[in-house]
C-alpha cells in the first residue's frame, strides 16, 4: 500500500521542497521580470536547476533514510 503523505512542517521532505522551491521561484520572478527578452531561457534554467537539487536531496534522503531503518 503506498505511504501516506504527512502535508504538515514536521515532514522534513516538504520543510525542504519550500525551503529550496520559494527562493527558487522568486528569482526566477525577478529574473523574467528584469530580463529584456532576449535571454527566456534563464528562467528554465533557474526552475530546472531548483527542481534537480530538491529531487537529488531527496534522493539521498531516501537512501540514508532506508538504510537506517534497515538497521533497526
């Protein structure tokens, strides 16, 4: 059965989706905003790099995470 999803601060997962995603959003606002243009991809590229570094945190998290249950 799949795991349930805690949507509250104390799951450490989505402390860190905001806690990377929101600054990453901003300055992808700032930046589509204070681009002239010419440059669109940059806003991808700041969203794109936000979303690698959360899922590769995670990624380890996960990892880290199963090991020490294993353990017990």
């Amino acid at each position: 059965m799949a795991e349930q999803v805690e949507m509250s601060f104390k799951n450490k997962e989505l402390k860190m989706w905001f806690m990377i995603m929101v600054p990453v959003i901003i300055i992808g606002t700032i930046a589509l905003f204070i681009n002239d243009g010419t440059t669109s991809w940059l806003q991808f590229i700041i969203l794109f790099t936000g979303l690698v570094s959360y899922y590769t945190w995670r990624f380890q998290y996960r990892k880290k995470k199963k090991k020490t249950d294993a353990k017990k």
